[in-house]
C-alpha cells in the first residue's frame, strides 16, 4: 500500500493523455473538478473533488468565501493529477461579481455576493447619469439589480474601489491565481453591464459616463484562447506540470451550458436550469429594441460570437431554499420523496411569480411562499407536496411565458426545446415544461457547463470540430430524456392568466 501523499508533495505526473481535460465548474451553492475524456464517439466525465460554496455573512455584508473556494480548487487539480493528469484547465463560475486588485494585484477584500443588499437603490443613480434605454441599447443586459455595473454604483465597498487597479470576475480572478495573467473573458464580461452587445467590446463610453476608469477592466477573451501556464507554486502544490495550460472557456456558466445543448436542428429553444433558469435562443445578432428592454430581455455573448438572448427566472433557488428551511426544522427535505407528494397534490392551487424582489434574499422561503400567497388572495398551500407543486408549476408557467415573449421579440419558431443542468434530473418539472408550452421538452445533459467547458478545451487543442459538431457529439455520447406535451391546455391558459408579467422594469 503506497503512503498518503503529504500536503503539497504530490507527485510530478508523466504528460497525460491528449485527451482528458480538467473543468473547474463553480455554480452559487457548490463547486466540482471533473475530468473529461473526448474522442471522435467518446465523451466521458468523472468527478474527482466536489465542495460546498456557503457565502458569509459580514459586518459589511455577504462576500463569498473565496479563498477557501481557491484552496478546494487546488485539491481538485491535486485529484486530476493522481488520476493521470490533465492535457489542459478551464474554470467556468456564475456571473456578475468581481473580486478588485491593488497597484500590486493583491486582492482588496472577498468578493461580495450579488445577493447582498447594498445594491437596492444603486439603479437609479446610473439611469441618473445614464438613462434606462441608453443603458440597453448600448449594453442589451436584462435589468437585474445586482449586475456588476450596478454593484460599482453602490455606496458599499467605496474605498476599496477607489484603491483598486483592476476588477476581475470570479473566473478570470482565479485563473489570475493560476497562471499570474489577467484577461476577462467575454461570455463573462457580456454580464457586467459595460460590454456593447453591437462590438463585442468593452464599452469605454458607458465607463466614462459613469466615472469608471477603463483602465480598471483587463483585456477581452474568447473561448478557446489560451491564459496561460500554472505558476510554480500552483504546480508544486497539484503534482500537475508547470507547462499545464489553463484554457480560457465560455467562463459564464449559462455560456458553457449552453455550448453543450444537444440540439441537431435548428429553431430550438433552451433552459438551463439550476440555482437559475436562464430562458432563451441562440441568435446570430442582439434584439436592442424598445420592446425586448420592456420584456426585460438580455442579449450575453455565447460562444463564436453568438448572442444567449434570454430571461433569467428564479430557478430552482425557491426549492433550495425550502429544503433548507425545513431541513432546519427538522422536516423531511428529501428530494424524491418531496416530488412524489407534489405529484399528487392539487394542480394549480397557487401560482407564483419567481420573480417577485421577496423571493431573491435567502431566508425563509416557505414563510415567504405563504405571505405571496395570501397577499394575492390565493390558498396558501397545504403542507410540503404543495409548496413544492406551487414552486414547479410557477416555474412551468414561467418557462413558457418567457420562451413565447423571445420567439415574438426575435422573429423566430420554436418548434424544441432542451432543458440542460441540474434541473433536468427533475422528471416533474421537465413534464410540466412541457405542458405548459405545448412544446417537446428534450432532457439533458444534467452536467451541461462541465461538458461545454471541456468541449471549448478539446476543440482548442483540436479534437473536435466547430459549434454544430460538438452538439452532435453531446446528442450521440450523453443520456437524455423526452417529454410530450400532456395535459389540459386550458387549465394551463387558466392558470397562466391568474398571474401579471412583473418582469417589466421601471
């Protein structure tokens, strides 16, 4: 039996196979290291480390604990190298927050988290300075109060932000404490509210505008560009060679998901659905009209210039959030066991709006569920199973709102769609997707941002081929499931009235 490894004496690998390369896939409540192998009808994934991502909760407010995720990340890279290393890395995290660098590219504190509070308010001073429909036409970005542009604005962290050098997103920082360089990758970069969606650029006429130094945000990447080697010391530690690239991949989880849609025709819609469901089509151009900013509509760069145009929703958050509640009274909070009474309870007792600012905060989410529901004259639902399909329904239904506004906004059919991520685990929902749009539901993959971020590496290192051949290779190589419309149609259009849009903004 061979001795453990000591901490930071991890064996130096010999040069890995071509094939097998390490994703660093961050999402808001966990973290994983998987190792993908690609081949020409192979397209294989394992997990080497998973961890917990637990924001905490400061005098200032609620930062990410992002230097113990850093440590997690390098006892995943430590895992990829006693499974026989890697041939390159991507990291792909959520969107939005940034972590500031001083004039010696030390970090300025632990990145807030875009659930923290400080930013209410915060945008009414840009549309101040620059209004509401200038910001979208130049920006395309759904209104959502904690994008980036709005977290500079606010009053929170000023200090720090005068002492800053550089920002970098969540990705982009770790990859700096990788490698030593600095870039911002543009799926990423397309989230910040200060990218133009007509250039593919940064916007230094919004930075101006808004007294932002230009010099504060790094040089845009594409996916596929290289970032880099590991620094010494990130070696030394991993037992990975020092020549180890770091790709840069469609770092924005949703980008990297949507990559990995398995779709082989063409007017297909997607959901990629976890912590958030992100609503949309893939376009070759952005939809800056005056009615695509008041459906509240976002236009972020995907991979090869594509355009994600798209509605975020409230994802499977609302559930998360209930699980922990209960679980900390001491109520059954097993998934499956939840779904089953939610099979069996009443359809369409109570219908949410995901979207509605109570839901955001963590907290207590039932207590929030009920207070909706009684503020809106509805049952309040009857135990757990109906909370649940209270939840799930509300999801459904907002699925299809948002999939028929954008079909409308961009002139397009949708005669598909696929529903990626973690959510296409849960059978119920992806039924009631389907019944509620009236539309095939395709599911899966569940692993779909690990599988787009390995895809961009195989394609870098030249393995696969363009965008249509990787879907081709996802459709051939991963499990998926489908789903037929079912139900009554009118129940659903009953129900779809009972709720208004709030997805206008102000």
């Amino acid at each position: 039996m061979s001795p453990p490894h000591r901490r930071g004496s991890a064996p130096v690998t010999n040069t890995p196979p071509p094939s097998a390369f390490a994703a660093v896939d961050l999402g808001a409540t966990s973290g994983r290291v998987i190792v993908g192998r690609v081949g020409s009808d192979r397209l294989d994934l394992t997990e080497v480390h998973r961890f917990g991502n637990t924001p905490v909760r400061l005098p200032d407010g609620l930062r990410w604990n992002v230097l113990a995720l850093f440590q997690e990340i390098l006892d995943g890279l430590r895992a990829c190298a006693r499974s026989g290393g890697v041939a390159s890395i991507g990291v792909d995290t959520w969107a939005v927050d940034y972590g500031l660098l001083d004039a010696d590219n030390a970090l300025l504190g632990n990145p807030f988290h875009y659930r923290d509070s400080r930013t209410e308010g915060a945008a009414s001073g840009v549309w101040a300075e620059v209004a509401a429909e200038t910001l979208y036409s130049i920006t395309g970005l759904q209104h959502l109060p904690f994008n980036t542009v709005f977290q500079l604005a606010s009053g929170t962290g000023a200090v720090q932000r005068d002492a800053a050098r550089t920002l970098l997103l969540i990705p982009d920082l770790l990859i700096h404490w990788l490698t030593g360089s600095m870039g911002a990758e543009e799926t990423n970069a397309s989230t910040t509210g200060l990218f133009d969606a007509r250039t593919g650029t940064w916007s230094n006429h919004l930075m101006k505008r808004l007294s932002l130094d230009p010099g504060l945000f790094p040089p845009l990447r594409r996916p596929g560009d290289a970032a880099g080697t590991l620094l010494p010391h990130v070696a030394a530690y991993t037992g990975l060679p020092a020549h180890t690239p770091v790709t840069t991949v469609a770092s924005h989880d949703t980008a990297s998901a949507v990559v990995a849609v398995p779709a082989t025709e063409p007017d297909f819609a997607y959901i990629s659905c976890g912590t958030w469901s992100l609503a949309g089509l893939e376009l070759d151009a952005p939809v800056l009209s005056a009615a695509s900013r008041a459906a509240n509509f976002t236009n972020e760069r995907g991979i090869d210039g594509t355009v994600r145009y798209l509605r975020n929703i409230m994802g499977m958050w609302l559930l998360e959030e209930c699980r922990r509640t209960w679980d900390k009274e001491d109520l059954p909070a097993h998934i499956p066991t939840l779904l089953a009474e939610a099979a069996e309870a009443q359809p369409f007792a109570a219908i949410l709006d995901p979207d509605a600012p109570e839901f955001l905060a963590p907290g207590d989410m039932p207590a929030r569920i009920r207070e909706y529901c009684a503020r809106t004259g509805q049952h309040l639902p009857a135990g757990q199973g109906a909370t649940v399909r209270c939840i799930l329904e509300s999801l459904a239904l907002a699925h299809h709102r948002t999939l028929r506004q954008a079909a409308e906004l961009a002139g397009r059919d949708i005669t598909r769609i696929h529903l990626v991520g973690g959510g296409s685990r849960n059978e119920l929902l992806c039924q009631l997707t389907a019944d509620a749009t009236g539309l095939p539901v395709v599911a899966g993959p569940t692993e779909a941002t690990a599988l787009g971020n390995i895809l961009v590496q195989a394609r870098a290192a030249g393995l696969v081929g363009d965008l249509s051949d990787m879907r081709r290779l996802i459709a051939r190589t991963q499990h998926l499931r489908h789903y037929a419309p079912q139900g009554n149609r009118a129940a659903w259009d009953a129900a779809a009235a009972r709720i208004g849009s709030s997805t206008r903004i102000p």
